[in-house]
C-alpha cells in the first residue's frame, strides 16, 4: 500500500512523525493505521467552508519494528 512505503521512506530518512490534515471520509483510513487526531481545521474555499482534522503518527526509530520492546 503507498501509505505503507510513505511510512518506510519517511523512516529511512530520519523522519519521526508524520502529520496529514484528512477529510471527514478518511479519518478511520488513517486511524486505523496508527494516526491520531490532533485538531479540526475549517478553511473557506469559494465562498464555502471546508473541514478536516490534523492528524498525527510516531514512527518507530530507524531499524527498530513498530511495537518493538
């Protein structure tokens, strides 16, 4: 999945978070890959308002499995 190689990638490159602001139809998507919710945003685009929320993944320190002791 390209979320997973996203992950791997941002790992590799000393990453150790990663933040997204998602739309209201994609926040179980990304919960249940470990991100959490951070806050709701509303931006105006077009004279109507848009919401999503910030949300927020640790990522485990290079070379070490997520979840690991």
């Amino acid at each position: 999945m390209l979320i997973d190689a996203l992950e791997k990638l941002s790992r590799a490159r000393g990453a150790i978070r990663l933040k997204a602001d998602v739309s209201d139809s994609a926040t179980d998507f990304f919960g249940k890959r470990g991100f959490e919710p951070q806050q709701r945003n509303t931006v105006r685009r077009g004279g109507e308002w848009l919401t999503n929320t910030t949300m927020e993944k640790a990522l485990a320190p290079k070379g070490r499995a997520e979840g690991a002791a």
